[in-house]
C-alpha cells in the first residue's frame, strides 16, 4: 500500500518506514510504534485514575461539609420548631437568632460549594 492509494495522504505525510511497521515489514519501527502506543494509553489511564480518584475526594468534602451543615443547623431548627409549636411568634429574639444562624450557616455553605467550583475549574483549565 502506497501513500498514493489512500486519498488525502501525499508522499509527504506519511514515511515509508510507519507504512511497514503497520505492515509488520519493518520489526524495530514496529516495536517503537508498540512502545508508543503504550506510552499513550498508560498516561491516558493515568489521567483518568487521577480524575476519579479527584472526583471521589471532592464527593467525600462535600459530603463532609453537607453533614456538617446538617449537625449545625439541627439544634437551631429545633429550636425555631420548638418556639412556634409553643405559642411563641417567629419573630421573638430566640427564633429570629436562630433564623439568622440558618441563613448564615446556609450562606457560608453556598460560598464554600462556589470556591470548591471555581477552583475545581482553574484546575481543569490547567491540566
């Protein structure tokens, strides 16, 4: 098979000696063809190992931070629950403090899954 025989290719393009190492004419070019390819899908496989094992690490942080929130955040549910369920109105000072803890806890979980993201793109933009 010739460069001449495959459209798109000129002589130019494509080395004798790659055509018989794909042939398996020419057994030292097709040794470092195999050394090659094996190079490249060992780093892909590497790559992806890295990713995962990246993805299961910021599963287990947010993970983390959700049950955080969650053991924070119950006493002042209960709390606010607790209050209404007694006859008192929802804007008393315990329920209003507690209130303001939710949406503070609630906010510093929204800015921390923000920084997680952004940082989690710069680094996919550099790798």
């Amino acid at each position: 098979m010739t460069p001449h025989d495959r459209p798109g290719l000129t002589p130019d393009a494509v080395s004798g000696d790659l055509l018989d190492a794909l042939q398996n004419l020419n057994s030292e070019r097709t040794r470092q063809l195999v050394q090659r390819t094996r190079r490249n899908v060992m780093e892909t496989a590497h790559r992806m190992q890295a990713g995962r094992s990246r993805n299961r690490q910021q599963a287990g942080i947010f993970l983390l931070v959700g049950g955080v929130l969650a053991i924070l955040l119950t006493p002042a549910l209960w709390t606010i629950t607790d209050e209404v369920c007694n006859g008192e109105r929802l804007l008393d000072t315990a329920a209003a403090t507690m209130a303001f803890l939710i949406m503070l806890l609630c906010a510093i979980f929204a800015a921390l899954m923000l920084l997680g993201g952004s940082r989690r793109n710069r680094r996919n933009i550099n790798s």
